[in-house]
C-alpha cells in the first residue's frame, strides 16, 4: 500500500518557497512531492512526474492550521450577529445546533471544510456539536481535510435546548464508539479528540472523566476558556476558582490540550499556561465580533505559550479564512502593546508551526521541508492588492487573503486546483445549504 502511494509524483515548480524551517528560509525553487511527502526541495532535476504545477510568481507556503473551528455552525452564518457570547449561544446557536440532522450536519461541514481548504487551511481542530458527529468525519473524509474531531460534550447547563443534553455517560459512551470508529483513519488524516464544550456546560464528573480517559488512551483534548467576562463570573460561582485555574486543578492542562480563546485570564493563569505547555486558540475575528475582549496575546508569547490561530466558526466571524485571522491578529494588539507587537512572521508561525504544535503534529506538518507531510497551499502573488512584491510575511500576513489561494495539497494529494475544491460542485452546495439553512432556522428559532 505504501509502494503504490510513493509512485505518485507532483512537482510544484518556480515558486518562492516560503519554508517555516528552522532557518525560517525563503527561497525560489521546486518541491517534489512523492506519494504524502516532501521528498525535495531547491532545484529538482528533471525526472518523470504525474503532474506539475506552475507555481511561477507565487507563494509556496505550508497548509494554514486552525486548531479551533465549528464545522456545525457554518450553516448558521449570517444568522446570529450582533449577540454577546451567552445569549448568542443560548438564542441562535445551541437551538440551531439541536435542529441539526445527520444529513444537515454533513452539508454544514462539507461547506465549511470546503471553504477552508478552499482559502489554503489543511488542519483544524474541531468541536462538532453534541450528536451526528459522525458527519463531520464523513465530510472531512470527502474533502481530504486533515481534522482532529470531537463530539461537543455537554451533560450540564443553563439554557441548554433538550436536544443538546446528554447524561455523562452517554458522552463519554459516544466519544469512545467514535475514537474507535474515526482515530487514525485515512492516512491519520482523520484523529480523535475529547471536546468537553465549556465549563459551564460539563459537570466536574464528566471532566474527570475526560482527562482520565484521554490520557488513557493519549488522545487530546479540546476546550473553551475564558472568553468572555460573563462566563469567567459564572465559572468562579459554580467552582470557586478561575476558568483556566479551575481546569488546571482537574488536570485539563498541558501539552495535550488545546483551550480556545483564554480573554480573560489571571497572571497566575498565564503562569499555568506558561508552566504547563497548554496551548492557546486565539480567535481575533469572534472576540471582535462576539464582544468578548482582547486576548493578551502578546504577553503569553513573551511568556513563552505556544498560541495559534482560528476562525472559530461561521457564525461568529463570518468566515472560515485563516487570513483574515491573520491580518487581525497583527493588527489588534498594536494600539495596546505597541507597532512592534505581533511581527508579520510571528503571526505566519502562529497560522503555521504553531498550530502544528498545539495538534501534536510538529514533526509532520507546519513547515515545508524533506520528509514532512505534503500540505502545501500556493498563493498568488500577481494581484492589484498585492503588488509590488515585498517581504512575503508582510504580503502573507496583510495583504492577501484566502481567495488569492490557487491551489492546495493535503498528504501529497490536489484537493483545490486552480481555486476550484475537487470533488464538490460548489454551485450546488451553496443552493443545498441555503435550503438547509433556512429549514434548520424555521426549526430552530420558533
Ligand atoms: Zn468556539
């Protein structure tokens, strides 16, 4: 099996590579890409090849990683703005998600992983909804995506719709059938991880639990903290302690978790995220939108937190592009910590190898170098808004976006060539969800 996939040989040619090595190299060249790797880069000699692709004025950089993203929710973009984050999720989105079908499910991750990968994102984390979670993996599984899933757990809460509530056992019963049914399927593409949703939506049991069996089993975990002022004073009600400080006494920390947002955070819990190697999902565009506040993201950088960077999810952004995320986040801190607060560089790491390192896939994905998995986006460069050519951090980070994305390759194989997503009929998917979505919002909100 792994013969047949080694024959199969692309060759990116002519572009300006933009590595994330450790030397951080930019350089113009080739890369050879045989069966799900890299095999060469620089300047490749001429050898037979089953396709080439003209990477002539572009950028050549490593697929974009989002380790925090809702597929479920992309068919409720457009329809639930202007909300802060807990009456958001109590009137528009957990309705909308316990509205959701198997097959409605589906359309809403195969429109979201598509236009993910569409805008050059190869990786995300995601938090599916409570049920049907099987969906999201047959839609990652479609596309191509890399994805590390997991149910959304919630057996506790205020506001929760009956279609979202679980016992505790039955979450964990349903996260285990869908470890065994998913983790490590098409080429490890496809991973597990435990998504309790929030501390207010979990009892402590269930928490327990989690760590108990995630550990267990070395599977990650995936959660929100502290995102907005609300919910950081409803945590510290219910549990007596700070969000992050809270899941740190649970053993919800460390090197296998990945906490989304972390707005509001004491110094002691930058100090635990700092001390422990938990890693930070910051989502510039949600914590606009939803009002929920600044990240001082700057500050756990300089304290040494690995942070990296999501969209989120449709609803609350409204957009799945990883460079919008990127202009943001460059650009919001400024006025607080000042112009040389979020260098273009640092951010690309943040979209890149740092995301990598926050899924555990360090070694293989998030640069592009000999021996690393083959997931590559390549840009154009060539652009009315670009031009002219300058520093490609700069242009990567402020100028260009996900629709200057031409082409993309994930485990070595074209999923978006000339900026059409192969295999879906883009057309049709965009009729189908707009039926879907206003069935689900009939349902959901009367
Ligand atoms: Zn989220």
């Amino acid at each position: 099996m792994k013969k047949k996939a080694a024959n199969t040989r692309v060759l990116v040619k002519g572009g300006t590579i933009v590595s994330m090595n450790a030397r951080r190299e930019v350089a113009q060249g080739d890369v050879l890409i045989e069966g799900d790797r890299i095999a060469l880069i620089g300047d490749v000699p001429r050898r037979k090849v089953d396709e080439t692709i003209d990477a002539t004025g572009r950028l050549v950089i490593p697929g974009l990683i989002q380790p925090h993203i809702h597929l479920c929710q992309t068919l409720f973009r457009s329809r639930a703005d202007d909300l802060e984050l807990l009456e958001w999720l109590r009137q528009r989105i957990w309705p909308f998600e316990a509205s959701h079908t198997h097959d409605s499910l589906y359309v809403s991750a195969l429109l979201g992983g598509a236009e993910l990968l569409r805008s050059g994102t190869t990786s995300i984390l995601d938090m599916g909804t409570v049920h049907h979670t099987d969906a999201v993996f047959e839609a990652a599984k479609k596309l191509g995506l890399r994805a590390t899933i997991g149910k959304a757990m919630m057996d506790a809460g205020q506001g929760v719709p009956a279609g979202l509530r679980e016992t505790t056992d039955r979450s964990l019963e349903e996260s285990l059938a869908l470890i065994e049914r998913w983790h490590g399927a098409e080429n490890g593409r496809l991973r597990y991880a435990f998504a309790p949703r929030f501390v207010l939506s979990c009892t402590e049991e269930l928490m327990v639990r989690v760590v108990k069996e995630a550990r267990a089993r070395g599977i990650g975990m995936h959660t929100h903290a502290s995102e907005n002022s609300d919910e950081v004073i409803a945590v510290r009600e219910k549990c007596g302690k700070d969000n992050v400080a809270y899941l740190h006494s649970l053993g919800m920390s460390g090197v296998d978790t990945v906490l989304a947002h972390c707005v509001w955070l004491t110094s002691e819990e930058q100090r635990i995220l700092a001390d422990t190697g938990t890693h930070v999902a910051h989502c510039p565009s949600s914590n606009l939108k939803l009002a929920s506040g600044f990240a001082k993201v700057p500050d756990l950088l300089a304290m040494g937190v690995n942070v990296c960077l999501a969209s989120d999810g449709a609803p609350c952004n409204n957009t799945l592009d990883a460079f919008g995320e990127m202009r943001l986040a460059a650009l919001m801190h400024k006025p607080r910590f000042g112009p040389t607060a979020m260098p273009a560089q640092t951010v690309f790491e943040m979209a890149t190898l740092r995301g990598a390192r926050a899924l555990g896939l360090e070694s293989e994905i998030g640069s592009l170098e000999e021996g690393k998995k083959a997931d590559i986006a390549i840009v154009g460069t060539e652009r009315l808004h670009a031009a002219p050519l300058g520093d490609p951090y700069s242009m990567l980070v402020y100028a260009l976006s996900g629709a200057d994305v031409e082409h993309v390759l994930v485990d070595g194989i074209v999923r978006v060539r000339k900026g059409r997503v192969l295999g879906v009929d883009a057309k049709k998917l965009i009729v189908q969800s707009t039926q879907l979505a206003n069935q689900l919002a009939e349902k959901a909100l009367r």
